[in-house]
C-alpha cells in the first residue's frame, strides 16, 4: 500500500496510531503458527510413547491435548481477525470524514478526483485489514521464527529452506512484474465504465426520448469488454504464477522430509527420526505466507491503487487547518483584479475583474455566452480558487475561509438546480434540523408557501431523487429558498429566473427587494431583464473580462450610446 512518501503522508500518519493493532496480531500469529505444529506433535508421540507403551491414559490425555490446542489455535485466528477488523473500522472512523470532504471540495471544483470512487477505495483500504493477504504478510515474524528453528535441527534443513524460499520471493517479485499493467489498467477500464454508466443515467430522458439507448450501450460494452480481457490477461499470469508458488511449497516440504532422512542416516539430524517429518512442516509453513499473497495479488494490486488515488485526493484537496473564529460578516464584498479558471487550467476565464459592493447593494451581472458570468459565480462564493487576485468578504479571502463557519451568512444558488433526496423542509433548511419559521419565511419570500402547503404531505413532501417529482420551476424556487434560509448577508443567485413563469419572476424581484432590505448584499447573474428593475448596481463581462460597472443607470446610459454611436456612424457613412 506504499507510493511516494511524499504523496502519502496523510494515510501514512494515520496508519502509525494503528501500529497496536498491527503488534497484537503479530503476536497472535507467532503463537498461531505454534500451535499449528499441534498436530504432528500428536502424531509423533502417539507413534512413539502410546504404540511403545500401550497406555490408554496416555492416550486419552495426548488427544485431550491435541484438542485444546485446536480449541485455542481457532480463538487466535478469531482474535487475530476479529483485531484486524477492529484496525479496518479504526482506519474508516479517522478517514472517512476527511475523504468525504475532500470529495466534495474536489467536486465544487469540478475535479475528476471528485467522484465516488474515492469512497470505493476507502472501502477498499478498510476491507484490506482483515483479508487473507494482510493477515499472510503480518506472519512474516512466524516464517522467520519457522527458519530459525530449521536451522537449529540442522543447518543443512536451513540452507535449503532459505534457498526455496528466495525461489519464492523471485516468483512472488514476477509475478508483480506480470500482473500489475494490466491489473491497474483493469482497474482503470473499470472506473471509466463505470463513470459512463452513471454520466448516461444522470441524462436517462435524453437518451430514451432520443433512441439513443443502444450506441451508448455498444460504447459502454467496448469500455466493460476491454475491462474483462485485461482482467482475464492478469488472472491468466496469476494462476501459473500461483501454480508454481504451490509446487515450490509442495517441493521443500518433500526435499526436507528426504534430506531430513538422510541426514538421519549420517547420524547427522538433532533430535531423532521425529525431527524429519517437524522438518517438513517448518519447511511448508515458512513459505505459507508467501503462498497467500500470491494467491491473493489482485487483492494486493486493487488496494495499492485504491491507496494511490486516495493519497492523491488528499494531497489534492489539503485539510484545512483550524483557525481562529470570525466575526459574522455584514456583506462588504471586495473584487481585487481577479484572474481565474478552471481548477487545474491555466487557462484564465475571468481576466481583470475588479468591484466592490456595500451591504444592500444588488449588483445584477449580464453578458452574451461565455463571458464567464457563471465562473464569476463560483468564484464570488469561494468555490474555486483564482490565479491572482482575491475576493474578500469583508475583508477576508472568501476561498480560504471555512465554508462550515462562513457558509450559514451565504446563500448560493448555482445554474444547474440540484435538490436532494429529503423533504421539501429538509432541502430548504440546507439539511440541517429544520427551523420551521425560518423554513416557512424563506418560502413565502419566493411566493411558494401556497403550493407547499397544496401538495401531499406540505413541507415534509418528499421529493425524490434529484426532485424528480417536482417540475423545473418549483425545483428553482424551493434552491431559491434554500438560497434565501435562515436570512443570509451575501446571496450569489447565478439564472435563477431561467425556469420560472411571470409570477416566479415577479417572486423573485419581491425577496431580492426583501433581502435587500434588511442589508443583505445580492449578486444576480441573469440573461432576462426583469431583474434589472431591482438592481442597484450593473456589471457587464464580455470575453471573461468586465465592460463596464456601476449604478444601473449610469451603465445603461452608457451602452445605450454606445449601441447609438455606431449606428449614427453607419448613417452618416450612407448619407
């Protein structure tokens, strides 16, 4: 599960506070694999004292024995799976938090590390600690202490023992050479499948009302079919590389037993004629651990990867660190040459952007397509990070600031309206406990109250995924209460009249009015004119880059000459 030390530190650090775990369970196993030579301990006193000696007693206290130790060996490997899981839900509990945050910063910032893969492979990581390779790896002590005692009935057992084993580790060594390509392309393959399916079923209308069905399903098999012939290539290396990890295993424990005799026979051999078949068995349990991990490399494989793209999310999206309290901002918003675009282009969207507004203003944004209104949006809330330049509400860098603090006094209601699975009270009250006044205020402030109250169940209707059974307008306006919950300083509204009727517009104008008000700054970014009535300031972007801004009035005085000049220009040029 190792990458760069660099690049993992984060998981790293957290799996040293597991270190206790990872010690009991060795030492679980160290006194497994001795109890594991229980059996042919039984073997050989039988043979030897009960046959010599006919005792019945003898006997029956050897096989009350020999049954405790099977009793005893199963309560280890309980335990030993029991701490391991114990260590996975340890592992789950101090990550699961910060993944999920960072999945979400990521997704804000339309990043391909913002998906649930991420929460895959957490998975992934957690199942780990309590497989049969991690549990094969932490019997290494046990596969040194097998070594070791080969050693001492005979140094020649040892030799031998040591030289299968580096036959094994050298398999162990290709079959990583043969099967991790096309295992992490596998992998790959399988998460783009994956995300195609999901990019199709969000847009499941288009494509049924299209006809559109079956080119996405001949796209999507060629993305599964590569997928399972990857995956058949490393499974295919993998079983002849187990194979052969089996016949080494298979291969020592008969050389031990036919060299123990022979050596037995030279007078050569610590411990007697019993030694040759201990032998043999310290011989196959030294190289067990290695023979699962073999067995289990794919395992090994997916959760390397899983660990590799969790190391980059996190490095991606740092965590923040803990800072001091702010004051409640008033809604004093500062724009300082902003240059900006996508997270992880260098490609600037927004070019030169500079403006401020007072608690109360309300500053509608226009332009053709493509001017970068809706980036200027993401950036007014601290969504995205920006190149130079900041945007500071009352005076601090809106992106740096803790969106769990700042984000009650924001309200935000993005282009592409996006409710959750809940009620209408759950997704107005932004899924917090819902204050049933302030849920009802926001509501009557975008004129919804009458249709909540008309549908079934009123606040606590449940609207299904997406806001399946709500149509377009009524998604819009319960987003736009959301925006509007709890009475919020500085509300950023990018197109939020782009799905409403005459009397959602007019709704709209009544609680920008209304917010603006009691001092609540608001930014409107509209193509329809009907909010300019409201507004006290206008900003025109053309090509990422601000035209012009200002009171409402005087801008549009000035493009109205603006659009006249050229116009008189042409008629003098006829005349």
């Amino acid at each position: 599960m190792r990458t760069n030390q660099s690049e993992d530190a984060e998981l790293r650090a957290v799996l040293a506070q597991l270190r206790p775990y990872f010690v009991r369970t060795a030492w679980f196993s160290v006194f497994s694999a001795v109890l594991v030579l229980a059996p042919s301990g039984y073997m050989l006193e039988v043979y030897d004292r009960v046959v010599n000696s006919r005792s019945h007693m003898t006997l029956a206290m050897l096989t009350l024995a020999v049954i405790l130790a099977y009793v005893l060996l199963e309560v280890m490997e309980w335990a030993r799976a029991h701490v391991m899981y114990e260590a996975g839900e340890a592992f789950d509990k101090r990550m699961r938090r910060r993944v999920f945050d960072a999945v979400f910063q990521a997704g804000a910032q339309r990043s391909a590390l913002g998906s649930q893969q991420a929460f895959n492979d957490l998975r992934t990581v957690r199942d780990f600690f309590h497989s049969p390779s991690i549990l094969a790896i932490l019997e290494a002590p046990v596969a040194l202490l097998m070594g070791v005692l080969l050693f001492l009935i005979s140094p020649y057992l040892g030799v031998s023992a040591l030289v299968f084993g580096t036959i094994q580790a050298l398999v162990a060594w290709l079959n990583e050479r043969s099967t991790k390509p096309p295992l992490m392309q596998a992998n790959q393959t399988a998460i783009e499948a994956q995300r195609y399916a999901d990019g199709a079923l969000r847009d499941a209308e288009v494509i049924h009302a299209m006809g559109m069905l079956r080119s996405l399903h001949s796209r999507w098999v060629q993305r599964q079919r590569k997928f399972l012939q990857l995956h058949a290539q490393a499974s295919q290396a993998a079983g002849g590389f187990q194979a052969v990890t089996r016949l080494v295993q298979n291969t020592l424990s008969s050389l031990l037993l036919g060299l123990g005799c022979f050596l037995l026979l030279h007078n050569d051999l610590h411990g007697g004629p019993g030694m040759m078949i201990i032998g043999s068995i310290l011989g196959g349990r030294m190289l067990a651990p290695l023979v699962q991990v073999v067995a289990q490399w794919s395992g090994v494989v997916n959760v390397r990867d899983a660990w590799s793209r969790l190391s980059k999310l996190l490095q991606a999206v740092p965590a923040q660190a803990p800072a001091m309290p702010l004051p409640a901002p008033k809604g004093a918003v500062r724009v300082e040459q902003l240059v900006a675009g996508a997270p992880g282009s260098a490609q600037p969207i927004i070019r030169g952007a500079q403006f401020e507004l007072q608690p109360g203003d309300v500053l509608a944004v226009i332009g053709p397509s493509a001017a970068g209104k809706t980036t200027l949006a993401r950036l007014l809330v601290g969504l995205w990070p920006s190149m130079s330049g900041k945007v500071r509400l009352d005076g601090v860098d809106l992106y740096g600031w803790d969106k769990a603090e700042v984000g009650p006094y924001i309200g935000y209601l993005p282009q592409g309206v996006e409710l959750f699975e809940g009620s209408v009270a759950e997704n107005i009250a932004r899924f917090g406990k819902p204050d049933q006044e302030l849920v009802e205020q926001a509501a009557r402030a975008v004129g919804l109250h009458e249709l909540i109250s008309s549908l079934p169940g009123g606040y606590e209707c449940k609207v299904g995924p997406g806001g399946v059974r709500l149509s377009g307008g009524q998604r819009q306006r319960v987003a736009l209460a959301r925006a509007l919950y709890g009475e919020p300083t500085y509300v950023v509204l990018d197109e939020p009249n782009s799905s409403l009727d005459e009397e959602g517009d007019a709704a709209l104008a009544r609680a920008i009015v209304q917010a603006s008000s009691r001092g609540a700054t608001i930014v409107v970014i509209t193509h329809r004119t009907s909010v300019l009535s409201v507004a006290s300031k206008l900003l025109v972007m053309r090509d990422g880059q601000q035209q012009a801004f200002g009171p409402r009035d005087e801008v549009l005085a000035a493009l109205n000459a603006a659009a006249r000049a050229p116009a008189a220009g042409t008629l003098a040029r006829a005349a």
